[in-house]
C-alpha cells in the first residue's frame, strides 16, 4: 500500500454553530459547540485514511493537553504518529470557527502555539517508504529540510496551496502536485483570471500537476498547455469547514490509486461535496462506498 506522510498545520479546532454571524460587542447563544482536529494536512490524512490509503504525520507537537489531544485523535482515524515529535513546554496551535448556518459561513481566529519551526522535530526516516509527502505550506523551514530528504528517496511532494505565506516562492520549486486555491494563483501571480495564473505558474515551476481549486465553481487542471475546466457537484451545505483539506487528501487518494488528472479532480470534488452535507471535518462517516453512493445519487 502507497504511504502519504504529512507536515504542516495540525490544530485544535474548537467549533462553534450559531444561526447566524454574532453582532459584535453582543452575547448569542450557540446550536453547539465542539472539539476536532484540524488543519489542511491533519485533515487531508484523516480523509487518505478513512479512504485507504496508509497515512502518517510528521512534525511537532505541543505538550499541552490539545497536543496530547490531536495525537489521540490521529490514532483514531488509523492516521500513525508513530514519527510525531512531542515538545515539552510547548503550546498547540488552536483556532476558534464560527459556523453560521444562515449563509453557510466559517470564520475563524487562531493561535500557532509555541512549536517552533525547527528540522530538529522531524524524524526524517518517515520518508524513506514514503510515495508522497503532502505539505500546506506551514513550518516552512522544515517543509523544505523534509521536502529535500523525500526528493533524493524518490518521494512525490504535494502541497495544498491556501494561503499566500512568507517565503512560499522558496518551496514551490520542488513541488510535483501543486494545487493552490484560486486566491492563492490569482494573488501570487498577479493575474486576472485562473487560467492565466495557471499558465503562468506552470511556466515558472513545471510542476507535474497543477490544479485550482475554486470553491462551488469546481476548478481547473492543467493539460497540454491548457487549463482545463472541472464542476463542483451543488449541494445544500451545512458545514463546510475543511471542504478544501479534503478535497486535497480525496485527490491524493485517487493520484495513489492510478487515476488520470481529471479523474483525480472528480472524485475529490465529489468528496469534498459529500463532505459539505456533513457537519464536522472528521467525524462523518466516510468510505469509499459512501462516496460512489453519494456521485451515483448526484449523476
């Protein structure tokens, strides 16, 4: 079985249902509010797990009880910590998320914790059995010391492209499956529409593939010179915090398991879709049977 390893923003995330946005400076009372994992490549592993493929976290940990707590919660999806790195005295990176059910909104503050970004976490023979090594961009001293590693054992390197961070352009050379969301290509390259960007960031890096996620107007992959449009399966959502982290780990999956490009895009919008019809980025039942179930109800 192909192994995925992870490195990247693993957090606590504490979420809160309300009705709507509150008006600030005013109390509301909250539908509920609840504790899970998350972060783009904590997600991302849980998804490559539940779905079967054998996946495993890097990096470090805080000591502190949301540490102890996003640990256990790898080992329940089957995701292995085996080569995690806890730090004494060290805090966690947490956010708070604020789910509003009228516009289907998410809104979120966080905290990075004490971690330090710092090689000296990492259990760099974690790579050496690895397939891909899926990074999001975060600790990016060590994202580029692991990325170095995987690349003389052959490893693939894939990252999931959210957010415009300092230093970014240092990584993206190396990167094989290079997905950004639409912010990201728009901002970083400074053009105007997606398959500019797309052209322009395939000219400069040639990574093998490159994808745009653009929400609930699917997206774009690149073939052939050209970028090439993919549809979003329209759903009544009702929670879609983690819907691009598991678009990434449901497109890896199908990557792992042979499938062409465009394939790829399909199923993991379909399971980022399928995702949205669920509250929770973890906690909903997902398999690979669930998902042929819900395309074929969504033909």
């Amino acid at each position: 079985m192909k192994k995925v390893v992870g490195l990247g923003a693993c957090v606590l995330d504490t979420l809160i249902n309300c009705e709507s946005y509150p008006k600030e400076d005013t109390k509301q009372k909250a539908n509920g509010i609840f504790l899970s994992g998350g972060g783009p490549v904590g997600n991302a592993l849980v998804v490559l797990s539940k779905l079967g493929v054998n996946a495993e976290v890097i990096g470090g940990f805080g000591g502190d009880n949301a540490g102890k707590y996003l640990i256990e919660d790898f080992e329940k999806y089957g995701v292995s910590t085996k080569n995690a790195t806890i730090i004494g005295g060290a805090t966690s990176f947490v956010s708070y998320i604020i789910l509003a059910s009228d516009k289907a909104t998410r809104t979120c503050t966080f905290d990075r914790g004490t971690v330090k970004d710092d090689p000296k976490n990492l259990i760099f023979s974690a790579l050496d059995d690895a397939y891909i090594l899926h990074l999001d961009g975060n600790y990016l001293e060590c994202a580029i010391q692991a990325t170095k590693y995987a690349k003389e054992k052959g490893v693939l390197i894939s990252l999931d492209a959210g957010g415009l961070y300092a230093g970014i352009e240092r990584l993206l050379p190396f990167i094989d499956i290079l997905i950004p969301s639409a912010e990201f290509a728009l901002g970083f390259t400074g053009e105007k529409t997606i398959p500019t960007a797309m052209e322009k960031l395939y000219k400069q890096y040639t990574p093998k593939v490159l994808v745009v996620t653009d929400g609930k107007n699917g997206g774009y992959y690149y073939q052939d010179g050209k970028a090439l449009h993919y549809d979003s399966i329209k759903v009544n959502a009702v929670d879609t915090n983690g819907a691009g982290d598991t678009f990434h780990g449901a497109f890896l999956v199908a990557y792992c398991n042979g499938k062409s490009v465009k394939d790829c895009c399909d199923f993991a919008s379909a399971v980022s879709a399928y995702k949205c019809t669920n509250k929770g980025a973890r906690t909903y039942p997902l398999s690979m049977d669930k998902v042929a179930e819900f395309i074929e109800k969504n033909k």
